[in-house]
C-alpha cells in the first residue's frame, strides 16, 4: 500500500531515506521544498480506483453458467436450506437411502440424471438398467470426467465410493458385478440425483445430449 500523508503547513511529516532518520532535525527538508500535494494525492486516487474495480468483479456478480460443467460446493448453510434432510445426509454425509423406496429406482423415463447440488451430468437413462438391488444402476457414467472414485471402508470390506468432481457430492458405489460391455454397476442414490426429462433438455441447458436419444423415442 502506498503511504497517505497529512500535512500541515506548521507541522507536516515528509517520508525520508532511511539514513535521513539518524541524521539531526536540522537536516529536514524544508516545507518549501518538499513534493506538491499531486505526489501526496495520487497514492490515495490510485488505491481508491483499485477498490472501485474490485466492487465491479465482485463474485457475487451474476455470470453465465454452463449446467454441463456444474458449480462448486456451495456454502453448507445454503446446502442446508436448499436440500431436503435425505438429499443433504446423502450427499453431505455419505448416508444410503432405503432401497427400493427411493425415486428413481424403477424409472424408466428418458433423460438424464444430474448432480442435485451442482447440476454436473452424471448418468443418462439409457445406461441405465434394471439390477434388483432397489437402487438405480447404471451400466456406466454419462460423463466419466465428472465423478472420481474413492475407497470406501466403512464396512470394513473395501468398496469403491464414486463422488462428483464440482460438488464432491457422495453418489454411491461402482461394483464389478455390472452387465456388458463395462461389466460395472454404478450403483446410485436416487437422493444424490436430480433427472431432467428428455423434452427439458434444451431449456435447462442440456441440448448437446439431445443426440444420445435420436431413435429411442
């Protein structure tokens, strides 16, 4: 930060090099010679116009989104009033909804499935597939980029977690036992989800995957 000074004409205080401190009194500048008072103002102009332009780029700005890309975790306040009690123990606390008293263990309804926090695309109903667990499973992710996997000990045998990249929301779990051609179930938390039928695709942003259900209408 650039230093502000105040001055008077009986008593102002100049900044000198650093030896001029241990010299004597005497050896001050006198007030007539000192810089004018566009080299005492400009400092202060400078670092007001820099906070003008931070309150333009604030992040609370609203920008364009990409729905395809998702958004960051938001506040967990927020989380909390946004999300009903079963999506935020699943999401934000790695809890497994009751099997086959969940909302889309059994649809079979076209369209796809997002991220309920951040709107990322997960799965899509046509990987989807009936497995007899009572939770909806899927033969492989709609965009693998957009989840990673973590172990998971919590039932002492290992198992393998899948989360979403943006919000790090919990999903569920992958599982070796799946049907062609990955041999995988992914199997999810209908809690974790949020499913965009197929004729809102292209209002709520999603149109590039209109071309995944060409013929299967």
């Amino acid at each position: 930060m650039f230093p502000l000074e105040t001055a008077t004409l009986s008593d102002a205080w100049i900044p000198r090099p650093f030896e001029a401190y241990h010299k004597d009194e005497s050896d001050v500048t006198p007030i007539e010679k000192r810089p004018p008072m566009t080299q005492t103002i400009f400092p202060f102009a400078f670092v007001a116009s820099l906070c003008v332009a931070s309150l333009a780029c604030s992040p609370n700005e609203a920008r364009p989104q990409d729905p395809t890309i998702g958004t960051a975790r938001p506040a967990d306040s927020v989380l909390r009033g946004t999300l009903t009690p079963l999506q935020y123990a699943v999401t934000q606390e790695d809890d497994t909804e009751p099997p086959f008293r969940n909302a889309y263990w059994d649809s079979k309804e076209p369209g796809i499935y997002v991220d309920v926090v951040s709107g990322e695309p997960l799965f899509a109903s046509i990987h989807k597939y009936e497995s007899g667990t009572g939770w909806p499973s899927f033969w492989r992710p709609l965009e693998p980029d957009n989840v990673y996997l973590k172990d998971d000990w919590k039932l002492i045998v290992r198992r393998t977690e899948v989360r979403s990249r943006a919000a790090d929301s919990h999903l569920g779990h992958v599982f070796d036992d799946g049907p062609p051609p990955t041999g995988k179930r992914w199997c999810m938390n209908s809690a974790a989800l949020r499913f965009v039928p197929l004729d809102r695709l292209e209002a709520e942003g999603y149109a590039k995957y209109l071309a995944l259900f060409e013929g299967r209408r």
